[in-house]
C-alpha cells in the first residue's frame, strides 16, 4: 500500500477521504496528516521539510481556506493569498521529493457566473467570474494550472501526474456551523436548528430565495477523488487533454435555495415560517456541473440530498450542539 499524504485531513472533506481510503483496506498507519499548528502549508520552508521528512507516495490536497458568500466578501485577501501559498507549496514540494502522483481539489466556482449550464469543463476561463467569489476562484484556477504546468514540464521526464477535480457544493459529516462564515447547507441546519430550539416564528433566508444549486454528499465526493486518483494514466488521458486536465464531480440536478431551505426545515423538524431577504446577494442565478466525463469514466454519486441532509442534521446534533 502506498503512503499518503492527506493535506486538509480534518477538514469535511479531507476527513472523508481518509475514511474512503481506510474502506477500501488502506492501513491508518500508512495515511499521514498535520494540523494546521503542527504544519502550517503556507510555511514553504515547512512543508519542504515535511515531505523531506514524511516521503509521501501520493498526495490528496484537500487543504483550503474555505466559507460562504459572506466570508469571500469579508475577507477577499485571504481567500486569494492562503490558497494560492498553499497550493504552490504543497504541489512544489510532492515534485521535488519524488511524488508522483497527486490529487488537487478545486471548486465549482472557477467558472463563469454565466456559464452555460450545465457547466462542462471547458467552460473555464470563457468569461467573467462571480464577484463575491472572485479571489477564492482565481486561486483555484491557479491550482488546476500549477497542476497541468508540472504534468506539462515533468510528466514524461519524471512520471509526474497531477490530476484536478472541481466538485459542486459540498455538505455532510465535519462540515463548519459557524453562523456567518459557513456554506449554506451548514448556516441553514443550525439557523433551523436554533429557530426550532427557541420557537421562533420565522426564519429569515439570504437572497430571494430562486438561484439554483448542485449539492453532493462528501462521502460521494471523497469516493470520486479516490476514484480519479486511482484511474490508469492511459484512462486518464483518453478523457483529458494537457491543457484541460480537470474533472467535474456533481450530483446530477440541481434545485432552488427555497426547495433547500423548506427541505432542511422539515428535516429538522421546524414548523415556522421561512423568509427571503432579497436585499441580500443570490450570488450567480444557477451553478450546476455537467459531470458526464466523470460518468463516462464509471463512476456516478450514489447519495440523495433526503438522505444527506438527514445525515448531516445527525452529525450537526452529534457534535456542534
């Protein structure tokens, strides 16, 4: 078994990964994580002597300074500045220790606010981005492309093959409740949540309530990493191009905020009244991914959003009451 290195291993995301890996008979021991005190990613000089020292063989960068509307409009320098440092560092120090195969995750949010929908990979860099979202975007960007430029200068040189996937919104086990810096999904259950505990007759919703959205469970998206990380080069390459390297991973459909919001309040049992602000940014009108490479390639989510939002709720109860 190979030893892999999962950056962001607490993380929603990060976390279900290493679960994925340890249900498909990856040994504990052989999986390596660091906090952010015991490693900080946008130290270069400590995260080359991390890979120095650990000798990763695969590498999953899950890390990410991550949050919802309110948080990219709050702090825009650094979503843009953390990101970018710790997507350089990580992926610059796999190469120079020998790593040679790594999984990068970005997000939907790399393509334009008008995209045709659904989005299909080569809709990036086609038009402009969201501007409430604008720097964590960029850097993502960037991501995709530090990966392809090391794939491009080292691939056949050194075996070097960095891949990319861009998953829709994401929700489930570990995700973060903070009342103003989280995504939606979370910031609604626990608003929800609190409006039930307190028999509040109503419960206001940013925005009108009408954009679309795409959610996927992250069990379904840490199944997808592993899986991409895992496809044959030869596979990979059928479906990619060099400069297009980047693989979607969404649900399939998409609903409204307002289907959103009534579902979550019936999961967690509120009966009261649910109000739209639209004084409050929507954010872009409908981001929904095309995920037919994904299909193509065998794999497909398996969980519904009853199902997560149920799931979701329980481990808001278990642990962020």
């Amino acid at each position: 078994m190979p030893k892999i290195y999962v950056a962001g291993h607490r993380g929603m995301v990060g976390s279900a990964i290493v679960r994925q890996l340890i249900a498909q008979g990856h040994q504990p021991t052989q999986i390596v994580g660091r906090t952010h005190a015991e490693l900080d990613l946008t130290d270069q000089a400590a995260v080359r002597a991390f890979f120095a020292s650990e000798k990763p063989d695969q590498v999953y960068l899950a890390a990410a300074r991550v949050g919802g509307i309110h948080a990219n409009n709050t702090y825009p320098a650094e979503f843009i500045y953390d990101n970018l440092m710790v997507q350089a560092n990580v992926i610059d120090a796999a190469f120079r220790q020998g790593v040679k195969k790594l999984l990068f995750l970005g997000s939907s949010c790399i393509y334009p606010k008008l995209a045709p929908q659904p989005m299909s990979e080569n809709a990036l860099l086609t038009g402009f981005l969201e501007p409430t979202n604008e720097p964590y975007a960029v850097a993502k960007i960037a991501g995709i492309k530090i990966c392809e430029s090391y794939n491009r200068q080292y691939g056949k040189e050194h075996g070097v093959d960095y891949r990319s996937v861009m998953p829709t919104n994401l929700y489930g086990p570990g995700d973060n409740y903070h009342p103003e810096n989280s995504h939606v999904i979370p910031a609604l259950i626990r608003r929800f949540h609190e409006a039930k505990a307190s028999n509040a007759k109503s419960v206001s919703i940013w925005g009108s309530g009408k954009p679309y959205r795409e959610f996927l469970f992250v069990d379904d998206m840490a199944a997808a990493s592993v899986y991409v990380m895992n496809l044959e080069k030869g596979v990979y390459e059928q479906y990619t191009t060099p400069m297009q390297s980047h693989i979607n991973v969404g649900y399939g459909s998409d609903i409204t905020i307002a289907q959103l919001a009534q579902t979550i309040g019936a999961v967690v049992g509120y009966s009261g009244e649910i109000v739209f602000d639209s004084t409050k940014p929507d954010g872009a009108p409908r981001k929904l991914m095309d995920s037919t490479l994904l299909k193509n390639l065998g794999w497909q989510a398996q969980v519904g959003i009853q199902d997560g939002l149920k799931q979701a709720y329980a481990d808001f109860l278990n642990h962020y009451r």
